[in-house]
C-alpha cells in the first residue's frame, strides 16, 4: 500500500509500505494491506513504518528527517498530531 505522511512545509515520506503504526487520540492502531475506509484524528506521538524497500535510501532519510531506523525496512518518527485517511490501500497522514 502506498504511504504518504505530508506536512504543512513538505512531503516528508511517500513510499510502499507493509504495515504501519499510528497513534490516536483512543491509543495507537495500524493500518495493513486492505483496510477499510476511514478518516481519524491523530495525536502527538510515534508513528512506526515497515517499508518495502527496492532500494537502501536509509542515509539520506535519517539525515534530513529525524527518522530514526530499526534496520532496512523498518523506521519511526515523531508527530505531534494530524489526521489519517485510508482509502483504496493509500493511506496519508497530513502532520503537525
């Protein structure tokens, strides 16, 4: 599924992604591959990605975003709030 995590200033991430992790305002919840239709508010908090990577671009994301990498596939970073919508496997995630 395709993941974009926008905000006011620029796109910070857009990329395929397996599985991601986001926290609401009733505690954290993840998206996969096929999930219904919904729109939610996010609050501050850890959003954790395991992307599907063609290629190791980790260097260039940890150095220009704060994002901090478990290992090849796998990144965290912080927000401090927004709103999620999940439609048709896109999901985009509008930050503070």
């Amino acid at each position: 599924m395709l993941l974009e995590v926008i905000t006011p200033d620029e796109t910070l991430f857009k990329g395929n992604v397996s599985h991601v992790v986001l926290p609401g305002i009733d505690g954290s919840f993840g998206i996969l591959k096929g999930h219904a239709p919904m729109i939610s508010a996010l609050t501050a908090g850890n959003v954790k990605v395991d992307q599907i990577v063609a290629e190791n671009n980790s260097d260039e994301l940890e150095g220009k975003y704060n994002i901090e990498f478990k290992d090849q596939t796998s990144f965290s970073f912080e927000i401090n709030g927004g709103v999620i919508e999940v439609k048709a496997d896109k999901v985009i995630v509008l930050a503070e």
